[in-house]
C-alpha cells in the first residue's frame, strides 16, 4: 500500500516514518522545500530519541521518501494523511486555515477512491467540513474521510506509536475501515485494541483523553496544596490514591503545572467546543485556571524560601522545558517561573540540556545562560529544579554546597528526599511535602 503523509511536523514526521517501518511505502509532504531537503539527507528538525536512526534506515530501505510535491503524492496514494498545524486561535479556538487549504489540494488531485485521514487534533466536526469541502470541488471520484488521533507523547513518540495503548479508528464507511485496519496490521500481534466509531467520536476521544489528563496533574497539584496546610505528604497521597485501579498511579505527580503545545491548547480548545455548543465544561474551565494559578503559587514559594524580597537575589534555575527529553519549551511553566522571577527584580542564571536555543529570543537578555548544571550555582542564594532531567537527578550536593552563598535547594519537581538534604545541612523545599511556613 502506499500512503502519503501531509505536514512534517512532530505528528506527521513521527507518523510516517512508523507506518514506513511497518513495511508500508509512504511520501511525507511539505510545502517547507527546506526542510525536505534536510529531511531527505536524514536531519531531522525536531528533538526525538530516535526518530533520526528510523527515518535513516527507512529512507535507505526506499519505504520512506520526502517532497514538495503534493499533487503527485495524493495522486499515487490510497491513503492520505493530514498531518498539519492546528494552531491556537486567539479565542482558543483550533485554527483549520492549513487544514481546509489541503483539503481543497486533495479534491483537486483526486484520481480514485481515497481515504482522507485527519490525524492533527482537530475539533470535533472537521471530519464533515472536509468532507463537505471535498465533496464540493469535485464529485467524480468517491471518497471517505476518517479521524484516527494521536496519542504521542513527545520523547516517547515512537514507543507510543508503535505500541500503542489504543488506536481509534473514525470514519463511516466500511471500506475505509477495512483499509485503516489494514495499515494498522502489524499491531495485531501485539494485540492493541483497536476502537472503531463515527467520526465525531474519535475527534472527541482525544480531547477528552487530554483534557482529563490534564484535570489529573491540575487536581494533584490542587491537593498538593492542601498537603502543605495540613502536614500530610503528597507523594503517599498519590501513591494510595493510584493503588485504586480505578484511578492508576499515573498522572499524580505534583509540580509547576503542565506545559507542552498538547496540554494547554487542547484544553482551551475542548473548552471552546463546548461553549460553540451551549455548554460550559467547568471542570476542564477550572483545571485551566488551577494550572495558571500554580505558576504564581511556584513563585510564593520560592519568595518565602528566601525571606520575601527577590529584589538583587541572585538565583540559579535547571530546566527550562516542558518536561524531560524535548528541547520543546512551548507553554513550560519553566519558562514562566524563570519569567516571573526576573519580573521580581531577581538575578537569574539558566541552564537545561535541550532548551538553551529555543529559549533565547524568549528571554532575551534577562537571563544568563550556564555551560552546566553548577555554573549558575557560584554564588546564589538558591537552586531550583524546573525540569526533572535526569542529569538533575544526581548533582553532586557537596559541590553545589559549596558553591552556594546559602545551602537552599527548591525542588518544584519533587525529584529529591526532603530528610536526605536537610541531613546534609541544606534548606530544602518541595512541592505538597513540607508544612507551609509563615
Ligand atoms: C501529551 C499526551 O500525553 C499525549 O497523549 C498527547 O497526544 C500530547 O500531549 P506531551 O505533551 O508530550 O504528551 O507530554 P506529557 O508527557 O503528557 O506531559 C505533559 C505535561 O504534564 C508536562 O509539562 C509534564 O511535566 C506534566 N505532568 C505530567 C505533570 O506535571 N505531572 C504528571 O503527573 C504528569
């Protein structure tokens, strides 16, 4: 079989180069002719443990090609995927400009039956508006559109991918059912359960899965809070929380708030669709806000930590990504922290492992940037964890103590024991597991 994937972006790259390995022949297609240029030597644009080797080797096994040229791609396909941005909208909303552009080039190129598959996240109805635009352009081939989501998670995409926990399969017709299936094969003999809906309903799966995921992290961290009022832990909240199956020990782990280009639009979005139809989704409304607000309670924290006063206080900051192994700073509440500490008037020094370049126009000039994890630590009177990358891990404590003006660590992503460091003579605060003070 051979497909075509549209936009190669995260989604579309990652998409592609999986369905090539599992033996299909697929063209990824971008109008961005720099980028495919890169693309066909093997450089690849975006921060992924292992993407570079699988498109390598499946570029080499002639199953992966890259081009600007969109017309033939479609013409030479039975399956064509949408891959593009949807990017927020200032209203919240998904903006479909890139979406229907390409739905019109796709009626424009159809010479058989095709399936026309929308694998951005998109809001729940643009199955029927593309095929409403489709079906508008021309009316001599017959086609069928599907909505088969993403669940990747960046950093694991390709374990995501390739062992899924679910695929959801949208679409009316039985043909095109028959065909994603198909394609989908290989996943059988690892037994993935595969659902198949409307349309409308695998559209709304992933907005859902986000936006709960989402209330998950915000409703920890809401606890977290009532920890420190109360004196109990977190960390043995959650972990007796999660042992009811019912609630999985996943997704309870306290910190900073989400981040990431999923997370935040997908909530506002889902939010969003929910006010286009005469409906208020507060609980999603409320884990927006909760997350905003962590922000602010991350920057309480911090000041009570160091009397009050940021003014001329010099601060060494880990982490400036979403989360771990991305050098994606999109919506990192890191970003944010380290923001909301320079706004105080505090002299902050920054480093991550993957974000340095990302971050620069960001903060341009606010910040100075650290060869390594201790630079920034020669003469602060703290150290905070924004990011828990695993290199943040394992510092070396004796050193940083001496570097140090005052012996303070603020771990906001809990990676370190509370009785360890205070034993070894520093202060050390963490999130939801120490009393509130003052
Ligand atoms: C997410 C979804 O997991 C994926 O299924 C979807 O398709 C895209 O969005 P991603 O954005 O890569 O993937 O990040 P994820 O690993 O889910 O983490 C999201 C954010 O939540 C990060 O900022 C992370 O630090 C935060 N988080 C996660 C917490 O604060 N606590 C947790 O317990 C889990």
């Amino acid at each position: 079989m051979r497909i075509c994937v549209i936009g190669t972006g995260y989604v579309g790259l990652v998409t592609g180069t999986c369905f090539a390995d599992f033996g299909v022949n697929v063209t990824c297609v971008d109008k961005d002719a720099e980028k495919i240029e890169m693309l066909k030597r093997g450089e690849i644009p975006i921060f992924e443990p292992g993407l570079a080797e699988l498109v390598s080797k499946n570029i080499r096994e002639e199953r992966l090609s890259f081009t600007t040229d969109l017309e033939t791609a479609i013409k030479e396909s039975l399956v064509v995927f949408i891959a593009v941005g949807t990017p927020p909208k200032d209203d919240g909303g998904a903006d479909l400009s890139y979406v229907k552009d390409v739905a019109r080039s796709i009626a424009e190129n159809l010479n058989g039956y095709k399936v026309i598959v929308t694998k951005s996240t998109v809001p729940v109805g643009t199955g029927r508006l593309i095929e409403e635009i489709v079906g508008s352009v021309q009316d001599e081939h017959s086609f069928d559109v599907a909505s088969n989501p993403e669940f990747l998670r960046e950093g694991s995409a390709i374990e995501d991918f390739m062992k899924p926990n679910r695929v959801v399969l949208g679409a009316r017709s039985e043909r095109a059912i028959e065909i994603l299936k198909d394609l989908y094969s290989p996943l059988y003999l690892i037994e993935t359960p595969v659902l198949i809906t409307n349309v409308e309903t695998a559209e709304l799966v992933k907005y859902a899965s986000n936006a709960f995921l989402a209330t998950k992290i915000s409703f920890i961290n809401e606890v977290a809070s009532i920890c420190e009022r109360v004196g109990a832990d977190v960390h043995m909240v959650s972990k007796g929380m999660g042992l009811d199956n019912r609630i999985g020990p996943k997704f309870l782990h306290p910190g900073p708030g989400y981040g990431g280009s999923c997370f935040p639009k997908d909530t506002l979005a889902i939010t969003k669709i929910a006010k286009n139809n005469d409906f208020t989704f507060k609980i999603v409304e409320a884990a927006v806000e909760v997350n905003e607000r962590q922000t602010q309670i991350m920057l309480e924290k911090i000041k009570r930590a160091l009397g009050g006063d940021l003014k001329g206080v010099k601060i060494s900051t880990l982490g400036l990504t979403f989360k771990p192994n991305t050098d994606d700073i999109r919506e990192s509440p890191a970003i944010r922290i380290v923001e909301g500490l320079v706004k105080e008037g505090a002299v902050v020094s920054v480093f991550d492992p993957a974000g340095m370049e990302h971050s620069r126009e960001l903060l341009a000039g606010s910040v100075s940037y650290c060869e390594d994890s201790y630079e920034g630590a020669d003469g602060a009177s703290a150290l905070i964890i924004l990011t828990e990358w695993n290199q943040f891990r394992k510092l070396d404590l004796e050193r940083i103590k001496g570097l140090l003006k005052e012996p303070r660590i603020i771990d906001l992503r809990n990676v370190y024991e509370g009785d360890a460091l205070r034993a070894e003579g520093f202060q050390y605060v963490s999130v939801g597991r120490e009393r509130l003070s003052g």
